[in-house]
C-alpha cells in the first residue's frame, strides 16, 4: 500500500460534504463513509467513491440532535449508526438512513453517566464499549444500553488512564484504548482486566482506532500527524507517514482494506 492518499474529498464549511473539524470515521457493510463532523453537530454519510450521500443531526439536545459528536461507529449486524454525542454526554443509535432509535446515558460520574465520551464500538453481541474522556474510564452497555461494567481510573500506572479517546475490539473480545494524555494505548480483556501497553513512547495524543480483520491495531497518532499500525502484541508493523497529513483524528478501514483517515487540521478525508 502507497503512503500516498489515493483520494481525497472535503473542505473546510457547513455545506453538504464539507467539515468543520471532522472527528471520527467508520465504513459500513456496502462501504459508505460515516463522518463524524463535530464542529457542525451532525454526521454525514457518503458513498464508496466519496459522493455525499445524506446527513442528520443539528445542534441541541432533543433526541436526534447533537452537540460535538466526537465518535461514530457502525454496528455491523445491522447498519446502526452509533453516535457519541459527546458534549451531551450520552449515545444515540440511528438506523441506516439517520432515524433516531434510542438513547442513553445522561451527564455524572455514576454507572451509566458520562463526562464527555469520546470513543464508541459495539461487539457481535451487541454491547457497547465507550471510552470516556472525562472520566477516565471504560463504561460496557448490553445491546438496550444498561449498564454492564465500568473499568479505570485516573493515573499513568498499568490499568489507569489518562483521558481515553479511541476504543476498539480484538477478535478475542479484548478491548484496545487510546489515551490521549497518556501518549499510549493499553488492551484489557472483556471484563476490564490489564494485558498489555502498546505504543508507548511511539505515539503523541492518540486518537481514535481501528482494529481491522487480522487484528492489526491502526491509529490515529494526532500529536505526530500520522498513523502507525501495531500488532495486538505490541510490535510496530508499520507508518503512514508522508508529511500530506495534518492532525488525523479518525481512522477505518474498509472491506476492500482502504484506510480512510479524517483530518482535523485540513478538514478533510483521506484515502489510502
């Protein structure tokens, strides 16, 4: 694979296909590209060949609305659209074409409250993992949204964490964060116990992540505008790094193997 983006589409606006601050990224089952575009309060969806599809959510609080969404992922069973409605502190779940279905979680620190979720992927059973800026954590929902078990806590030592960002699964339901403040990633088994650091000193405000069919971890290393692959071991297999990036924030991959990065600081999506 080239470290030159095949393609690239968006700008910086309000308009239909362009960004303000796009965030996170993920593909669904036929390869459409879901944005979430933070600074504009919604999502846009666009084909395979980056043509704008649709989009929904503006700004507010009501269901269906957002307020600076920074995840979005798709649940793969279904086409769901799950969004992390970050300053509303709380998930929504859309169908396939935007319809709001269901929310949860409301602003605190307790069991099934947020402070700021970042990060958002759901398992094979449905569950939702969230990683939670805030409050320093891993919340796990079952496919309502009930709360399951919550895991970590502030601090730089094995199983804390410091400002969680991206989140993502291993076939073997190990889950994988990034920590933004904590310039690394750690892995921890489905019931929140430590197993491995990975990146650390390798990366700078990791972002968002991408766990893709082989267990490759791919992330958005924000801090050093670029993204660096890691097996789940901990072994750096490789770097996208050609100095055309400018703060990546959201990464995917989709079925084809394309990696699909969002860029911050060019208010873009770029294609490799």
């Amino acid at each position: 694979m080239s470290d030159k983006p095949a393609s690239r589409f968006g700008s910086y606006g309000a308009s239909d296909g362009q960004f303000i601050n796009p965030s996170s990224v993920a593909c669904n089952s036929r390869g459409e590209i879901v944005v979430a575009d933070n600074g504009s309060h919604r999502i846009q969806v666009f084909d395979r060949n980056c043509k704008f599809l649709f989009k929904f959510g503006s700004e507010g609080e009501g269901n269906g609305q957002l307020s600076c969404p920074c995840g979005v992922t798709v649940d793969q069973r279904n086409n769901e659209i799950v969004v992390a409605d970050t300053w509303n502190n709380r998930i929504q779940i859309f169908d396939e074409k935007g319809t709001f279905l269901r929310v949860f979680g409301s602003m605190g620190d307790g069991d099934g409250q947020f402070s700021y979720p970042y990060g958002v992927v759901v398992d094979q059973q449905g569950n939702y993992v969230v990683a939670e800026y805030g409050n320093d954590r891993i919340q796990i929902f079952n496919s309502q949204g009930q709360f399951m078990r919550k895991f970590g806590f502030e601090g730089e030592g094995n199983g804390q964490m410091n400002h969680p960002r991206g989140v993502g699964l291993l076939s073997n339901a190990n889950i994988v964060v990034s920590e933004c403040n904590g310039n690394r990633l750690q892995i921890f088994d489905f019931e929140g116990n430590f197993v491995r650091i990975v990146g650390a000193n390798q990366v700078t405000n990791p972002c968002h992540l991408f766990v893709d069919s082989d267990d490759n971890i791919l992330v958005a290393d924000y801090g050093n505008s670029r993204i660096q692959v890691f097996h789940q071991n901990g072994n750096h297999i490789k770097t996208i790094e050609t100095g055309q990036m400018s703060y990546p924030c959201g990464v995917c991959m989709d079925r084809e193997g394309r990696i699909i990065v969002s860029e911050k600081g060019a208010e873009r999506m770029s294609i490799f």
